[in-house]
C-alpha cells in the first residue's frame, strides 16, 4: 500500500475569488509525478524531497522561489525532512541554497547532526555541492507587494492570513484575488516497503523579525515522522505548532491513547 499527500499552504480562502486553476494544477500534476515515483518502487524518502524540491521552484507558493519576505526585505528560507525511523536534517535562516529540501536531507544524510542555521548552513550546502543564488533569486513582485502592506500595517502574518489585517472590506476583497492563499508546502508518503517520510519548506511569515525560525524545520513541531503512528507536514502560524510540540504530540495521542490520526491532531 503506498500513499502520499502534498500541500501548498492551508489558508482561509472564503473571500478568494480568484482563478485557483494554476495552484491546482501545479499541485495535481506535482503529486501524481509523485505518486508514479511511489508507484514505481522510489523510496518514500526521495519521493518527498523531489515534490518539496518542485514546490519550492513554483512561485506560486511560500518556499523557495515565491518565499515571504523578512523585515528587511531579504528571504529566509527553513526546511526540514524526516524519515520513519526518526532520521532528519533541518535548515534555517538559509538565503543562498536554491533548495532548502536538498540541504536538509544533506543535513541528514552527510553530517553528524540535526539542524543547521545561517552562515554555517549555507558553509554546508556549498561543501555539498548543492546549487547557489544570489539571495535576491527568491524575491517575487507580489511577495515584496506583501511585505510593503504587512509593513503599513506594522504586522507579521502568514502569508495567506494578509487579508485579516486590512480595514477596508473592498480593499480586503482586492488583495484577496491578488493573494490566491497558498503558503508553505509539504509532502508526506508511505512507500510499497511500509516506510513513512515528511518534507516540509518555508519562507515562514510576512514581515518576521530577521532570524526568526518557525515550526517548519524543527523535528517533531512541524515536520514529523515515525513508522509506528504518522508522517506529517504542517501549515499555520509556527508559533503555535512549536508551542504544541505538534508532531510529537499527535504522535504520542495515537501510540498512547488509541487515538485515529483525525482525532489525535484535534486533540493536539
Ligand atoms: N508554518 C510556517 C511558519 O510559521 C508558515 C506557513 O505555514 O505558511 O514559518
């Protein structure tokens, strides 16, 4: 039995009157290059990393190429990937490696450790070969657009929450269809051999203070996976899912409390 679901961002969309077409597409045609991938043997793990990878090249959405904007007006990029025996690698803060997903899984895959952050982040991903751009590769129109309203306002939001901060009800039905409410992206898998693997990719909020992380490239907060319960990849303000210690606590409600997945994650 295989399985696999990708996400784009949850957001509120009721005053989304705009064309959704081309984010459905791209999330269609993306997951079911995933789901031949699975299909055809590929482990869960790769399968995840090459959907974030494709997410993260599509503007349309907040990860890598289309990622929010900081104060400063500078992309800060988190990722993080994890497999079902509990193997993972995370970035943060990261400005130069075109893939964040690449440099989480080389995080995981080519070094002692768990999480790297900055500089040192960046340090590896050259080592690692892995691609690099100016940071300025990332920035689109309508994110600096985004960042320029977040900053009249003086808040920090999640990108597809921008319409709650603006007064005005026709103003606010404008940036709804100028903002079609896609954020973060993610994938989540179970392959033909039982084995589970998450992948998540951010630019986190609008307008965050440089240097703030989120829940995205923390193991067992946004990103999460075991064999023995789930694998999961969240979107939402990461403030609360680090609080939460999300993963890990919709983890523990379904091997300790019997819980289904549904009921676990109301739960936490
Ligand atoms: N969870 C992400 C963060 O807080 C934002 C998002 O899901 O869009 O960085």
């Amino acid at each position: 039995m295989i399985r696999l679901a990708i996400h784009g961002g949850a957001g509120d969309l009721a005053l989304g009157t705009t064309d959704l077409t081309p984010h459905h597409s791209a999330l269609q045609a993306i997951a079911a290059r995933g789901y031949q991938a699975l299909r055809e043997g590929a482990p869960a793990l790769d399968v995840v990393e090459q959907l974030v990878v494709e997410l993260e090249e599509c503007p349309l959405f907040n990860a890598g190429v289309g990622a929010v904007l900081s104060r400063d007006g500078m992309p800060e990029l988190d990722a993080a990937i994890m497999d079902g025996q509990r193997r993972c690698g995370a970035v943060a803060g990261v400005t130069r490696t075109r893939n964040p997903i690449r440099l989480a899984r080389g995080v995981m895959e080519r070094s002692p450790h768990v999480m790297f952050i900055g500089a040192g982040a960046e340090a590896l991903g050259r080592e690692l070969g892995l691609e690099q751009v100016d940071p300025t590769f990332f920035i689109t129109e309508e994110r600096f657009h985004q960042l320029k309203i977040a900053q009249e306002k003086g808040v920090i939001v999640l990108d597809h929450d921008d319409d709650e901060f603006i007064d005005d009800e026709s103003e606010r039905a404008a940036n709804a269809a100028a903002d079609p409410g896609f954020g973060t992206v993610g994938a989540v898998a179970m392959d033909d051999q039982g084995q589970l693997a998450a992948a998540t990719s951010t630019g986190g909020l609008t307008n965050k203070h440089p240097g703030r992380v989120g829940d995205t490239p923390i193991p067992g907060a946004g990103t999460f996976a075991d064999n023995e319960s789930l694998a999961l990849s969240c979107t939402g303000t990461g403030e609360s899912f680090i609080r939460a210690m999300f993963g890990q606590r919709v983890h523990g409600r379904m091997c300790w409390s019997g819980l289904d997945l549904q009921q676990a994650c109301d739960e936490a």
